[in-house]
C-alpha cells in the first residue's frame, strides 16, 4: 500500500473535512489524491489531482514529471496542497514506513516544495464520505461507500492496526474540529447552513421615487442580483419585471416586514498549514468565507478546476452574449449544481454566488465557438 519508502522525518498538520471543504470553496487550496489509479476512478473527491504514491515507489520514471512540478509551483505560489488517501492513516506507526498520502507530501517537500503550505486531511476521503449521512457535505464523485485497500468497505469499516501499534506524540497532531462562527449566528456555535433568500415571496412596493406609479403595487420575488445588491420582482398585474432595493419591498404576509438583503458573506478562521518540526513555527490559520454545503446529488459536480486560462461565460443560461474571461490554470471555479445543455451541445455550469463567484454561466466542455473551432471538442473544466 505505498509503505515501501522510509520516512524522511517531515510531517504535515492536519486539517478537518470541513477546513478542506472551506479551502477548497474559496480557492485557496488544490486536492491530491495519492491512491491507486483505480481506486481513483472508482471514487474521488471533486477537482482533485492524481498522483499515486504507489506509481511513484514502483514506476519512478514514468510519473508526469509536468505534474509533479506544477504541483511544487501551486505550493510554492500560496496554494494549499491537500493531500488525502482512503483513511490518512499514521504515518510512522507502520512499521517505520510512511503512507501514501504522507509519503506523496514528503516527496513533493523534498523537490522543492514548501512544507508549510502541505497538509494532510484527516479520516482522508472516507471521512468525507462520511460526512455525506450527517451534513450531506457535496464533492465525492462516484462510490460513495467507504473503500480501503482496493475494497468497498461497510460505514462502520476502521483501519486495521498493527498487534504492537502505538501511536507516538509527533501522530497526534492537533486536528482543528468545525469552523465556529460568530455568537448569536444561526443560533449555534458550529457553521450551520445559510438560510435560504426569499425567492418566490409575494411582496409590494414602496418609496420609489424614479416610478412613482408602481408603489403599492403587488409582486413575485424572483432573483437577487448581488453586482447591483438589488431584488429582481415581476410584478402581479403587468408581469414586468425591475429590480428594487430590499427597502423598497414590504412582504406581504406583515406589512411591517421588509425584505432582506442577502446576508454579508461571514468569514471563518481555518487551518491552512505550518510547519510541524519547527519549534518556533506556528500552526497557521487564515479567514475564508462560509460556503454552506449544496444539496448532494450523486455525480454531480459543485467546483471544477480550470483547464485553459481563457473562459467562456455568459450572463443568462438562454442568453446569447458570450464573454471571455481568465482564471489562472488549476485554481477552482464554484458551482451550483445545474447544468445546461447548449444549442451547440456545449455543457455549461451555473456559477455560485453564495461561493463568491459573479451571476451567470460557465462553459465546461464542448464544441469552440469560431468558425475554425466549431467542430473540434475541448474541455475547459475539470470536476
């Protein structure tokens, strides 16, 4: 299982599954899956790299020397490089060889990469997995069940330890439990998700100054458009549609009840790496923003890592205005989920705002849109 190169002494902090989550959500760190190849097709956590630690202990010189070093130049540009295997088990505690995911790390700091920006996620991808039964946490593509050694595992499945296993203090690492946020938020002292905006609400609008004649009117609720902080209506009678600020809606069911603004994007404070074996060195942290887990759906993507530096995007999903954008390669664009199919055949995202991403449409994968491209099919997106 990967246990077949000596520990080089480096160890990683730890983060929790949903620290990973969090950094991952807002762009801030990269997934390296260090299983087997066909566990990796089997079962995988979304926008994940692939570099087996196995390949590399037996088949040195065909690994993607590319791979490797674009992986060093994420670290070493401010990425966190999140390395995850089945469980994460102890490295040093097997037989004085290290695991996969902890061997693939140490590899990584020993070409160049820097050690403080490399963690290790606790419970690996079958914590994650597990979190699916509690909090429905998206993000796992493909087999859901818990998998070790090759194997699908039942939910109540542990590592195996040695007869004469101990742990030793440098294993234990302090591992950073749920994201707390402020007092009073939500009513409790762990992340809970973001309520849900008024969308459908029946309303009536007042104090417009510049359309006087539509105070007092009743209307639908239909979008929140986050560029102008204003609520997209339709109104009941003329089913035009305008935006509004939520203090020129009242909602119908109290008139003394105006209709809120979508809340301000709330900031928590995770781990993000360190390094361990320098005693003057501490565990350090950074403020992300809180991204509430979307509604699971089997293989169904909710972040994608960029493939190509130049983007496609367009304002409405039917809409036929396409800009080109950039995003830097490898970093992560949020979804919601959704996804269209183009005249074209082009597959095509619908971005998150709740994440931080701008309103609109992403282009995946699909035909080019010139002339020259219109027939030849590229992927842009990866999930």
């Amino acid at each position: 299982m990967g246990y077949g190169v000596p520990d080089s002494g480096v160890d990683f902090y730890y983060v929790s599954v949903q620290e990973a989550y969090l950094l991952m959500k807002n762009d801030k760190a990269v997934f390296v899956d260090s299983r087997d190849e066909d566990d990796y097709k089997m079962s995988r956590l979304q926008t994940s790299f692939h570099l087996s630690a196995n390949a590399l202990i037996m088949k040195g010189p065909s690994v993607d020397k590319a791979l490797v070093q674009h992986l060093i130049d994420l670290v070493n540009g401010g990425k966190i490089l999140i390395c995850l295997s089945d469980a994460c088990i102890k490295g040093n505690v097997n037989r004085g060889h290290v695991s996969r995911c902890r061997h693939i790390a140490q590899y990584l700091v020993e070409l160049g990469a820097d050690c403080s920006n490399i963690v290790r996620m606790a419970g690996g991808i079958n914590a994650w997995k597990r979190q699916f039964g509690l909090q429905k946490l998206d993000g796992v593509l493909g087999e859901l069940r818990p998998m070790y050694a090759g194997e699908v595992q039942g939910w109540d499945f542990s590592p195996p330890k040695l007869k004469d296993e101990e742990e030793s203090e440098d294993e234990t690492l302090p591992i950073k439990g749920p994201p707390a946020l402020p007092q009073g938020y939500g009513g409790t002292e762990t992340a809970p998700a973001v309520a849900a905006v008024s969308v459908g609400q029946k309303v009536q609008v007042q104090g417009l100054k510049s359309r006087p004649e539509v105070n007092g009117k009743e209307a639908v609720v239909k979008d929140f458009v986050e560029e102008s902080q204003r609520w997209e209506i339709e109104l009941s009678d003329s089913k035009e549609r305008m935006r509004c600020r939520p203090e020129n809606l009242v909602s119908q069911s109290d008139s003394q009840v105006a209709v809120s603004p979508l809340p301000e994007p709330l900031e928590v404070e995770v781990a993000c790496g360190g390094v361990v074996n320098d005693a003057n060195s501490e565990r350090k942290t950074c403020k992300v923003r809180w991204v509430a887990p979307r509604a699971f759906r089997q293989d169904e993507a909710t972040a994608y890592r960029v493939l190509k530096a130049d983007l496609f995007k367009k304002p409405n999903k039917d809409g036929d205005k396409i800009i080109k954008i950039s995003r830097p390669v490898s970093s992560i664009v949020r979804t919601t989920g959704q996804l269209h199919i183009g005249a074209s055949g082009g597959v095509w995202a619908e971005l998150d705002v709740t994440a931080g991403e701008k309103k609109g449409w992403i282009y995946v994968k699909g035909p080019g849109f010139g002339a020259s491209s219109c027939k030849v099919s590229s992927e842009y997106l990866q999930a």
